[in-house]
C-alpha cells in the first residue's frame, strides 16, 4: 500500500483523484485550506468509498503547519492540486496568484526534499500553451502564456523542471489539463464554484436548473464549424484516473514526464449546448456576447504520448460527461452547501 499526500484534495479534481486512489487500494493524507472547497466533501468520499481518507486544514503557505504534516507522516509520494485557479481573478489581483500558487510549491518541494520524498504529481493546465499555431497540441509545442494564473503554472513547470535536472532521484510528472468536466456518476461529488461559475459546464447546469437565466457565448465569429470555441473537454472521473496511471509511471523512476490529458477532441461551445438539452430535456437559452479579450478559436490535445507511456485513454464521451454534470446538479441543486 502507498501512502500518497494530496494537495487541495476537497476541490473538484482532487476529490475526484481521492476516489480512484482509494478505490485501487492506497492510503490518502488530504491537505486543504477549503478556501474554495467543502468539509462535505471528506463524508462524500467516505459514502463512495466506503473508507474515511485522513485530512487536515493546511494553508499549504505557511511552511511551519505544512511541515508538521510530513513529520508525522512518510509519504510515497505528492500529488499537488492546490492553487488558485480563476483567469479572470489573476488578472485582477496578480500578485495573489505568484504568491499563493508559487510560495506553496516552494514549501512542498522543500519538504519532500527534507523528508526524502521523491514522487510528485504536479497538476498543470494547457493553458501553458498559449494561443498554439495549430491543433492537435503536442506536449512539445513552445510554451507562452496570456494571463498571470497560466504564468503560474508556467513558472511551477520551469522550477520543477530545473529542480529535477540536479535532483535525480526526484521523479516529476507535469499534468497538462485540458477542460475538465461531468462528476462522478454517484452524483455524490462534482463541481461546486464559488459564486457565478467561471466555467463553461456548471454555468449550464445552473441555466438548466434555473439559478441563472441564461447562458453567455462569448463569440460566434471564431473559424470553428459553427464559429463559437472549440475546446477539449475530458470527464472528471477520465481525468483522475490519469494521475493513478501517472503514479504508477513515477514509482519506475523515469525521472521528468510531461503529458497532457484530454480526449483528443474538440468541441464548440454549441455541441456542449446542444448535448446539455439532450441530456437535460430542456431547452438551454443563450445570448452571443462580444468575444473575451485572449480567448482562442480552438484548443484540444494530442494524448498519444500519455496511451503509449502510461496506458491513458478518455472512456468516457460527451453524452456521459453532460450526463453525469447533470445528475450531479440534480442532487445537488446548491452545491454541497
């Protein structure tokens, strides 16, 4: 049995990733300062999984209590969820995002170091790619960003990066996330957004639902089939399952990987709609709205890296993943609150 420590484990990837890991028979240490996550979280995982993981709120910034943590335990290995994450709020308050989303990672890394713990999964984004010149997007492609909270992940990929070239025991693998969505078919944990979601899924399932009126498509003029943006859009639970198999790899101490994870296909705002209707029966009213300042007309992975190295396929297709956000906003019409 391993005993992996999850970083921001409560929010919607991570709790995700919690499930697969004790499901496949791992010992999990959650660590979460719920700044944007529930304690309902934790008697969620317990009723699908029939197992109550260990966890303790940590500000994973400040060093001392984060110490503690790794001084009482002796992990296998890190997978690190926590960090900001909202474009827009980056762009408004910058150095929030460097200091929280950097000065937690420094404190990680220090304390793997210090403690002997080689294996860290770093949860990265495709933002890092920027606007590409072409699509599919290869893990190889250059890497630049538009907004603070991809510098960010940006600049955490370049110090683990430079840190794994002097460190060879320290075995690294950098996630790159395209867009996930869907919940777990239990319905029992998804995502749960703090005010009006930023996201493109729960802001239709709460049109859907009612608690908002419409839905806003910022832009109809991209060059996509229908001209509205083409994203990769990947099931939660296909996600999650991505960072089992990850960890497998790092165990065989391959030292740095990169892979991005999504399902190969792209998707416009208006097949998301249209399959949300199907999945829902009801219409989903929107208004076309002016396009958003560094939005791009199209995004979806090249995953072939990530089936040949590690065995990585998506399962699951955009009707399961319409169908399982949907079932999860049914039984959770506000959230875990």
């Amino acid at each position: 049995m391993k005993k992996i420590l999850i970083t921001g484990g409560m929010g919607y990837i991570g709790s995700h990733t919690v499930v697969e890991l004790i499901d496949r028979g791992n010992d999990v240490f959650i660590v979460d300062n719920l700044s944007n996550s529930s304690l309902e979280v934790i008697n969620r995982i317990e009723k699908i999984t029939s197992k109550k993981p260990a966890f303790k709120v940590i500000d994973c910034c400040k060093f001392d209590e984060f110490e503690q943590v790794f001084k009482d335990n002796k992990f296998d290995a890190v997978i690190h969820f926590a960090g900001l994450k909202a474009v827009g709020e980056s762009v408004e308050k910058p150095l929030l995002y460097f200091e929280n989303n950097l000065v937690s990672t420094f404190n990680l890394v220090k304390l793997m170091e210090k403690y002997n713990v080689n294996n860290l999964v770093f949860s990265s984004s495709a933002t890092v790619y920027g606007k590409p010149e072409s699509v599919p997007i290869y893990e190889d492609f250059p890497l630049h960003v538009t907004n603070p909270y991809g510098r960010t992940k940006l600049m955490i990929e370049d110090i683990l990066r430079d840190y794994s070239k002097v460190h060879p025991k320290f075995n690294v693998a950098l996630l790159r996330y395209f867009n996930p969505i869907g919940a777990h078919p239990s319905g029992l944990i998804g995502e749960d957004p703090n005010g009006i979601p930023n996201n493109l899924m729960p802001y239709i399932t709460q049109v859907a639902i009612g608690k908002l009126p419409c839905l806003n498509v910022f832009g109809d003029d991209y060059k996509t089939k229908d001209g509205t943006g083409v994203r990769d859009y990947i099931h939660v639970v296909d996600l999650a399952i991505g960072h089992v198999l990850t960890l497998d790899k790092l165990y065989k101490n391959p030292g740095l990987v990169t892979y991005n994870l999504g399902t190969g296909n792209g998707y416009s705002v208006l097949e998301v709609v249209k399959a949300m209707s199907v999945a829902t029966g009801k219409d989903i009213p929107y208004i076309i709205k002016p396009r958003r300042a560094g939005d791009i007309d199209e995004c979806y992975a090249n995953c072939d890296k990530a089936k040949k190295e590690i065995g990585f396929k998506a399962k699951y297709g955009l009707k399961e993943m319409c169908r399982d956000s949907w079932n999860w906003q049914l039984n959770n019409p506000n959230g875990y609150r």
